[in-house]
C-alpha cells in the first residue's frame, strides 16, 4: 500500500509505486489523505516529519503520466498547508514557489489552486520575491494575460490572479494594465449605467460633466450588483499604476470609483481608494489633483476610524485573501500625507493627529519584546503619517509632540541597533535564522518611518532646542551610521538601510545647523571621519549627497577658525574638488555649496581654496587653467533651464569672492571670459531669477567703494550683508518613499529632505586680521594686478552691465531683484 497508516499517520512513502497504481486507486489515496489532515495541525505536522509531503511535493515536480484530477488532488493537499505560516516554512524549503510557477505554465487548469497557494505563501514571506526576469517569468506574465483576457475565465481563477499580481514586481506587469482595464470596462458598464442614472437627470448632467472638477463624489451603487470580480481588478491595477509613464482612466472608469467611495463595503471602497490615491499622485495634473485628494480623505478617513482596532488578518477580501499591507488605509493616508498642505490641515481640523498618536500607543508596547508583524505595520504607517504633519507647520509639531511617543521613538532606534549587529554576526558565522531577514526588513522599516518623523520635528529651531534636546537620541544616531553595510545578496535589505542611512544623515544635518544645541556634542563624536569615508568609499550617490549636505551644514556659522581647518582637513578639500566633477548633479550641487559656504564669513577661506585647487591633483588631471577658470567653464556648460541650484551655487561662490579682498575682486576682473559669462546670463531673459540674482551681487561687491569705509583693523570694505540670506535654509529632498537602486541617481524629490543651509555674505571683510586670506593676499601682492573700483566700474560699465542691470528696474522680477539692480546702479554710477 503506497498510501498507509501507522500509529495513524498517513504515509506517501514511494512515489514510483504510487504513480503505478491505477487512476481510482490514486484517488482513493489521496481522498485518504485530504481527509485526514484537513482542519487537523497535528496530522499535518506528522506528514511533514515523516517526510510524506516531500514526496507530495516531488509528485508536482514530476508530473507525468499523471492524471489532472490527481494533480488538482495534491495541489489541494499542499494548498493546505499554506494557511499556516509553520507549515508554509516548510514548503518554501522545498522550492514550493518555483515547483507551483511551473505546474502553472505547464497546467492551466491547476492555476485557480497553486495561486492561491503562492498568494499564502508570499503574504506570510514577503522577504521572497518570485523572479520574473526569467523565460519561466515570462511565461507566467503571459498566462496573466491569457487568464485576464479570456471571457470563459471562471470567477474564482480571476480572483486569485488578481490578488497575486500586488506580490510580485510591477515594473514588470506593466502589459496587463490593458487587459485589466477591458475587463473593468466590460463589468463596470452597467454599474457606469446606474450611478450616470442616480446622479443625473435627462436635462442636467452636470455631475458627470464635471466629475473631475467636482469634490464630492457620486451616489454608490448598492453592493449587491458589483461584480466580486471588481475589488481584486482595482487593487491589481493600483500596483502597477506606479510604474506608468502615462496612463488616463476614462471618465466612465473614474465616475464609478467615485461613486463607490460612498459604498457600504469596506472592501470596494478600500480597493477604490487604492486605485484612486495612485492615479491621482503619479496622473493628474496639480489642480485636479488638488481636487481628488478632497474626495479621497473623508472616505479614508472613516475607514481608519472604523478599522484601527483590525488586525492585518481582517483586512479581507472574502474569506480566503487578505489584502496586502501597503494597500491598506493607514498606508494610503501615509502617501496623502506627502502631498498637499490642505490635506494636512484637513487631517488636524478631524483631529486624526490624536488618532493616530492613540494608534502607535496602543500596538507598541514598551514591556514587549517579541511584537506582532500586525502592530510593527501599523505603527510604522503611523509614523509616516505623522512626518507628513510635521513636515511644515510648528503648531502640529506642538501638537504632536504633547503625546508620549519619545520612549516609543528611542526603543524603535536601540532595537534597529541590536538587530542590525545580530544579523551581520549570525550571518558572519554561517547561522542566519530562517527569519532573520523578515526580522531585519520590519526593523529597517518601522525604524525608517521614525526617522522620517524625527527628521521632520528636527526642522523646528524650538524643538531642537528643546523637545529633541531631552530626547537624547544623538548617539543612537551616530551608532546606525556607523554600523557595518548589511551582509546580505538582499538588494531590498541592502537599500533599506541606505536609505535609514540618508534619512538619518539628513537629521543630523540639521542636528549641526548654528542655532542647534547639538552641534558641541557632534564635533566631539569625530563625525568628521566617517563623513569622509562616506564621501570616498561609498557605492551609494544618496549617501555621498547626504554626507556632503551634512559637511555643508557643519560649516554653517563656524566662529572659531580651529574647528573649521581640523573639520575640513579631515575631510579634504581635494576630495571636495574631485566631487565637483561627479556625472550626479546632486552631488556637484553639495560640493560647491560646501566650497561657497567656506568662501564666506569672517573665517574666510577663498584664498586657501584657490590656491589649494590649482595644486589639486583633480586640477591638473582636468588640466584646469586656475579655480576662476574651472568655475567658468561648468557655468558654460551647464543648461539653465535645468542646473539652477547648481548655477545658483557657483554664482555665490563669486559672490564670496568678490567680497573678500583686493587680490580677488581683481582676479574676478581680469577674468574676461568669466565677466562675459555673467552678462551673458544677466541678458538672457530664460534664465531663473536664482540665477540672476547672485549674478548681480557679484557686481555690487566688485564696485564697491572701498574708501568710504571705516577705518579699523576689525572692519573696512563692506559688501552688504544680505546675498545669502535669502536661500539660508533652503530644503534638499531626496526620494526617498521611495526607493534606491545599485546606481542611485538621488533625485531630490518628497520623500528625503536635508536642510540646505549657507552661510551669510560677509558684512566685513578684515585688511589687518590674521586669518588666511589677508596672510595669502600679502603673498601674492605681486601675482595679480589690483584694480581700484574707479576703475572697476568703468570696465564693467564698458563692457554693457549697466545698461543690462538697468532693464531690471522696471521688469517683472521680484522686489529682491530690482532693490538690488537699484544698489548696483548706484554703485555703477558712484564715479561718473
């Protein structure tokens, strides 16, 4: 007897023997064993132990000779096993996934059991991701749309295909938005007919006309007459809309899943929502946009308040599917809450801050060790909601802040810490846990989410003063940049924790700014160190522009002329030069702000940077002519409409210069070609005001009357104050919800802000002080030419700036601008 029993456990104990008997005693025996361990754990467990589902398992890998009806017989018995994540574990030891994708390609018929298998499985693993790269993948994205497509499809096979699209990658599912989209159209036709039918009337039409201006959405249908088919349809489509370059819903498709925003279940308006919050994020245009988010958060909100006290397994589309956690409320409000201010202040007037403040308090529990996957998602959602906020407005952060979520905050990073270090240790002596890297994935991710939400209260100046003070979490952060790069082949794993890496590294940013209390005990933690390693040994550009961005913050309001050479010299202006010829815009960008922010102050280092360039080894590598010649060439180069920061950047640093002595104003002057650039620049009528107005200050500081000044050791030539304090605190974001790749490109975008921080034009430039420009500019007396203003002004004047800066006296510009243009003319005009 090939199927057994001893002690009563049923035994499959050779397959040869088995595929031998005939089709009704197969049957039979596997009727036998569907019996026995349906509903039971225990026989389960025994079949696994006694190695009889193993041999269940082989029957699929080797399938032929082998009837249909055995077939669906063993994929039912394995599907069984799938409910429970113990025994999942075991079938995924056995290569179930890829043992179920084939059976799939090679048995149609088999598809409707083996996905709902694999849709178990990847709910409870999704550390696993199924490949679709390969001719087997291929095959399989082929059969979605054949399943999709097909009209005889039953209900039950479209239902589990759609519900295993969410779990695997979207980039690669791209050629199912059409066939989804005609099945929708085909079962939401008389849906279309009804709402068109309740919101209208035969002589106005107007809620349909203008139901993508409008902000109250449509009458539902009842329930009862939407296809089962449909939820699963929309939360498919809701993961691939991400990945589409362009994609429109037609105005029927839209007009019903606004109408179904007001239905009785849960399921279709969550599904409708997640089709809905995507388009609306990644399709419409901001105006509309606007508009949708206005239908999208009442609804949301109302599932939040009626699903908080849910766990995950609630979340159900019938019965036998749950719906993944990134498509659950919490999540979709997390996405919102990126996006528009109105949405934020909306959120405060409900007084969902309360809500979700009472959320993370109630799933985290602080005497716990071991929590629930259930509780890290939630809480994780909810921090990510909270960042958004807290992104920008100090009184929510006030409000915010009266919650006890401190504790929960630091015992998130000290956990993160602890796991990190274990993970690489186990994994060093060959004894990584089955579960280590789902253990490390919800770490990285609830972790992540609160450093989101640290980083938003730390660009409040009060709360770095105070709130963020007590929390004493300026060592936890120095200890996850310092922790090892995770060991893992996990690209997932191993961009999580860049990403950890940045978002922290964008706190600490503004953990250093000049009016942070912070900025003693970070010079003492030797940051400048490991700083420089980032900047020289990391793969990542996310982690080279967060470091730079952060030296670049250090270096604002330095007073004492000791701690800016030993912080930069650890650092090494060579490296610096080097990186302002990266293929990264972002990082070149970091680079010259931090060469601007040193060219200001009264620590001025121009000189020394001059100096220092044209001994680089980059210099001369580039065979660069001189520092003023190399700036003037990346201006040359670069394309206006598109390298505005970075033109902006360069602009100031001659800004800097022509502010800090004689030697340089006529460095600036015998620059011809450099000169020219910058009438070029002020003429052309496409280039940004940001642009522009560096642009002019570099000619107020060049004119400027040197001998009306005071005569003191402490001041004499004074350029005006102000040219950098209008872009003091600008913000550089990087994206953060987003995602990193091995050759990240870093664009700045939502999800991963630094604050972009430069230093103030000096007000007083010293001829007698001791620092290293007026050392520099006594050596190099001989090397330039100085030119007095009288004759700066006629030169400049010659060579048409005054006749270009008067244009913008009475132009479109901003007030800014045309004070400054005022103040230029002044100057131009000082000697006539």
């Amino acid at each position: 007897m090939v199927v057994s029993v001893v002690e009563d456990v049923l035994v499959v104990d050779d397959i040869d023997k088995f595929k031998a008997l005939s089709l009704e005693s197969q049957l039979e025996n596997l009727k036998n064993v569907k019996l026995k361990i349906l509903g039971n754990d225990k026989d389960k467990e025994r079949l696994i132990k006694n190695g009889s589902l193993a041999n269940l398992v082989d029957i699929l890998r080797d399938d032929s000779d082998l009837q249909f009806q055995v077939l669906k017989d063993v994929a039912v018995v394995i599907s069984s096993f799938s409910y429970s994540k113990k025994n999942s574990n075991y079938l995924v030891q056995q290569n179930i996934i890829e043992i179920l994708i084939l059976s799939c390609i090679s048995h149609y018929s088999l598809c409707e059991y083996h996905f709902k298998t694999l849709i178990n499985i990847l709910s409870f693993h999704p550390e696993l991701k199924i490949d679709l790269s390969t001719e087997s993948g291929s095959d399989l994205i082929r059969l979605f749309i054949k399943i999709i497509s097909n009209k005889s499809t039953n209900t039950l096979l479209l239902f589990s295909t759609c519900i295993l699209l969410p779990y695997l990658s979207a980039s690669y599912l791209t050629p199912l938005v059409k066939p989804i989209l005609n099945k929708l159209s085909l079962l939401l036709k008389p849906i279309f007919y009804y709402v068109f039918k309740e919101n209208n009337t035969e002589s106005n039409i107007s809620n349909y006309d203008n139901c993508f201006s409008n902000d109250i959405p449509p009458n539902s249908p009842p329930h009862s007459i939407i296809p089962n088919e449909v939820s699963p349809l929309l939360y498919s489509l809701a993961h691939i809309i991400p990945e589409l370059d362009s994609f429109k819903l037609s105005k029927p498709i839209y007009y019903c899943l606004t109408s179904f925003l007001k239905n009785e279940s849960l399921n279709i308006r969550l599904a409708a929502l997640n089709v809905l919050t995507l388009y609306s994020k990644y399709n419409l245009t901001e105006n509309i946009k606007e508009i949708n988010y206005k239908k999208l958060v009442p609804p949301l909100i109302n599932l939040i308040d009626t699903t908080k006290s849910f766990s995950y397994e609630e979340f159900t589309i019938n019965s036998n599917y749950r719906v993944k956690q990134n498509m659950t409320p919490l999540y979709l409000l997390s996405i919102l809450c990126k996006e528009d201010d109105i949405i934020i202040d909306y959120l405060a007037n409900c007084k969902v801050i309360d809500e979700i403040c009472d959320i993370i308090i109630k799933n985290y529990s602080l005497t716990t060790k071991t929590k629930s996957e259930d509780a890290l998602h939630k809480v994780s959602f909810c921090f990510l909601i909270l960042s958004g906020i807290c992104s920008s407005r100090e009184h929510y952060r006030e409000q915010v802040i009266k919650f006890k979520l401190s504790p929960i905050t630091v015992d998130i990073l000290s956990n993160h810490i602890k796991i990190l270090a274990q993970y690489n240790k186990v994994v060093e002596i060959g004894q990584k846990p089955k579960n280590a890297d789902l253990v490390l994935q919800l770490s990285n991710s609830i972790t992540l989410s609160t450093c989101y939400f640290i980083r938003s209260l730390s660009r409040s100046v009060s709360l770095l003063r105070t709130y963020l003070l007590d929390l004493k979490i300026t060592d936890l952060l120095l200890k996850i940049l310092k922790q090892p790069q995770v060991i893992t082949d996990d690209c997932d794993l191993k961009d999580g924790e860049v990403i950890l890496k940045s978002v922290v590294l964008g706190i600490i940013s503004n953990f250093v700014l000049d009016f942070s209390a912070f900025k003693e005990d970070i010079v003492k933690s030797e940051i400048s160190s490991l700083l420089a390693e980032f900047i020289t040994t990391s793969d990542y550009d996310m982690i080279k522009i967060y470091s730079l961005a952060m030296i670049r913050n250090f270096l604002y309001g330095i007073n004492d002329n000791s701690t800016k050479d030993k912080f930069i010299n650890k650092i090494s202006l060579e490296k610096i030069f080097e990186l302002c010829y990266s293929p990264n815009v972002k990082i070149q960008e970091q680079c010259f702000n931090i060469i601007r922010n040193l060219c200001s102050g009264s620590l001025n280092y121009s000189d020394k940077i001059i100096s220092e360039f044209n001994i680089s080894k980059i210099a001369k590598l580039q065979k660069e002519k001189g520092f003023l010649d190399f700036l003037n060439k990346k201006l040359s180069t670069l394309d206006p409409a598109k390298d505005v920061e970075l033109m902006s950047s360069i602009c100031y640093i001659l800004v800097h210069l022509a502010a800090s002595n004689e030697n340089n104003r006529s460095r600036l002057m015998a620059n011809i070609s450099l000169l020219k650039t910058l009438l070029r620049v002020l003429d052309d009528y496409k280039v940004d005001s940001k642009i522009k107005l560096p642009c002019i200050w570099i000619i107020i500081n060049l004119t400027w009357k040197d001998d009306t000044s005071p005569i003191d050791n402490d001041s004499s030539s004074t350029p005006e104050e102000d040219a950098d304090e209008e872009d003091d605190q600008e913000e550089v974001e990087a994206d953060a919800e987003a995602e990193v790749d091995d050759d990240v490109d870093a664009d700045v975008d939502d999800d991963d802000d630094v604050m972009d921080v430069d230093e103030e034009l000096p007000s007083k430039v010293p001829k007698n002080s001791n620092n290293n420009s007026d050392i520099s500019n006594r050596n190099n007396n001989n090397v330039v030419r100085k030119s007095s203003a009288r004759q700066r002004v006629r030169k400049l004047t010659d060579m048409g700036f005054y006749s270009t800066i008067k244009n913008f006296i009475n132009s479109s510009y901003s007030l800014d601008i045309k004070e400054r243009a005022k103040t230029a003319l002044f100057q131009l005009n000082a000697y006539e």
